[in-house]
C-alpha cells in the first residue's frame, strides 16, 4: 500500500512538472513540409511544421511589380546556390508586404525553399535554429513579420548575430526576410539628432540603432496604393476566391 500510496503521489509530481518544461526536441516531418514555425524552449526551440500553410500565387498580388520583381530575383540566386541578400520589406499596411514572402513558397517550394515563421519573442533562440538547418539540403527563408524593437528589448542582437555570423560562418542556406512599418526598426527620437546630455558619444548611440537594418542587404519600400491600384488589388483577391 505504501508503494502504490507513493507511485500516485509521483506521477502527479511529474504531471504537474510536465507542463512547465520545454516540450521534448522532436525533429520535424522534413518530407511533408514546406512551412514551420520555431518557437522558443528553454535556451533552444522547438522547430513545428505548419500542415496548411497560408501561401498563394504570385500573380495574385497587385500593384508592386517591381518590389516583386526584386525580390524573386534575390530568391532565385539563393536557389541557384548564388550570392543572395537578406531582405527587409518596409512601408505602408496593408500593401503586401508579408503576402510577398508567403507567395514565394507558393512559386519555390518545389524547388526546395522552405519558409520557417519566427516571432520576435522567440528571436534569442536564434543561433540553436542556424545549427538545426546548417546541414540540411533545403533553402530556408526565415520570416520575421512586423519587425521592430522597443527601447531595452534584446532580441535584435540574437538577429544581428544570425545576419552578419558570429566567429562560427552563416549559414549558406538560411536567408532573414522580415517585414517591417519602421525603416531602422529601432524607435528614433529627435533627441537623438541633438546633444542634450546623457548619451556622451550620441554618434555611437545612433548608429548602434541604425546597425541592425544595415545588416540586411536588400531594402525593399512599399507605398499606400492609388485608388486605382486599390481597386485592381481587390479585383484579383475577389476573382481567386
């Protein structure tokens, strides 16, 4: 009796340390994927495939041909094993920004590319991400959408690290696209233009702000449409559904 007394009072020991522990590192489906999300688990991730994911065709975009045209031109020396740049896409809501990146996978995914969605919560974790797809055969775009940094928030170093390498080399497969409405993702103030005291090298205090979309070797600007481009946007969307 004491030992079944104490075998229950185990197991709902474990139950309840079970739901505060990252979930055990399983590697995921690689063969039935095209899409992932990796989020954050102790001081690694857990890499989770997306069964449907919310991609479409390029055609089906309007209104920004030559961010478009920009952008598959990147994607596709990056396939072909050439020079490629991270991306960063900045400008107006609601103008297609993120429904680019998503298309891609769309036009590529037969051709290797795979798409790994990474919120800004989970960027510290980062480098454990690099390390699981340095050896695979795919060609990885990791996707930060809506990209941008308080004053005190830290994850922008983890990024930092994953687009310029450290003293380990970057991954030649993995590619950052990210999404952005602020052009340096850092908040800018007009203090920062003047010396008002605190900072004493107020230069270096800028340009650590303005160093993290440096990184990135492709700027692509979006715009609020025309009326026009509004309504042609709104006719293919209407037509594909």
């Amino acid at each position: 009796m004491k030992l079944a007394k104490f075998l229950r009072q185990a197991a709902s020991v474990l139950r309840r340390l079970d739901a505060w522990l990252p979930p055990e590192a399983i590697a995921p489906d690689w063969q039935t994927s095209i899409a992932y999300r990796w989020t954050k688990a102790g001081n690694a991730g857990v890499l989770q495939g997306l069964p449907r994911p919310h991609t479409f065709p390029l055609a089906r975009l309007a209104a920004i041909n030559s961010q478009m045209a920009r952008l598959v031109r990147n994607t596709e020396q990056f396939l072909a094993g050439r020079p490629a740049n991270n991306v960063l896409l900045t400008g107006a809501r609601g103008t297609g920004k993120s429904s680019l990146v998503k298309a891609l996978l769309h036009e590529y995914a037969e051709r290797g590319l795979r798409l790994i969605e990474v919120d800004k919560t989970d960027l510290a974790t980062l480098p454990a991400l690099l390390v699981l797809l340095e050896t695979r055969p795919e060609k990885f775009i990791v996707f930060c959408d809506d990209l941008s940094f308080e004053e005190g928030e830290d994850g922008y170093k983890a990024l930092k690290t994953a687009l310029d390498g450290s003293l380990s080399r970057r991954a030649e497969n993995v590619l950052v696209y990210a999404t952005s409405n602020r052009r340096h993702l850092m908040p800018e103030y007009m203090d920062d233009n003047v010396q008002t005291g605190g900072e004493i090298h107020q230069k270096e205090a800028v340009e650590e702000k303005v160093s993290l979309s440096d990184r990135f070797g492709l700027w692509l600007s979006f715009y609020p449409f025309s009326q026009d481009e509004y309504l042609a946007a709104a006719r293919l969307w209407l037509h594909a559904f």
